[in-house]
C-alpha cells in the first residue's frame, strides 16, 4: 500500500478493502492487515470503509432473502452437478 503519494495509497487501499470479508480468513491476510492499518491513519478512508461494510450487510441479506428453487440452489453450490445433455435429445 506504501506508495509516494497519499492519493495511490487511498485508492490501493479502497480496492482491496472492497473485497474485505470480516470474520473470514481475510484478517490474517497480510494484504488486507496493511490495508486496514491504512484506516487508523486516514479518517476519511474510515468513514468510507464503515459505509462499504453496511453496504455489504444490507446487500448479503437481501440475497440471503432471495428465494431460489432447491435444485439450482443445490447447483450454485456444487452439491449437484447439472444434467448432462444427451446428443440426439
């Protein structure tokens, strides 16, 4: 994230922090640590973090929420693998 200019290092730190998942393996990553070290440094970048974060609360339960047939639920996440198309069918 240390780069010569503090306008490249919001923006770097923005990036990855737009694919930060708390509570996952994300906070032992050594890239993100250095991006959220950023937010102690950066009021701003803080503000903006917290705001992406809700975001992404709000977002996963609306998703969450959506209803979706058993078996393309079960396709989406592997457990079933999609039918097979038979040549001449």
């Amino acid at each position: 994230m240390r780069r010569k200019a503090d306008r490249v290092d919001k923006v770097a730190a923005k990036v990855v922090l737009q694919s930060y998942r708390g509570g996952t393996c994300d906070e032992s990553d050594p890239l993100f640590r250095e991006a959220l070290a950023e937010l102690s440094n950066d009021p701003a970048l803080a503000e903006w973090f917290q705001a992406e974060q809700e975001f992404d609360a709000v977002m996963a339960e609306k998703f969450r929420n959506v209803p979706v047939e058993t078996a393309v639920k079960k396709r989406l996440l592997g457990e079933e693998q999609p039918p097979v198309a038979t040549p001449g069918r």
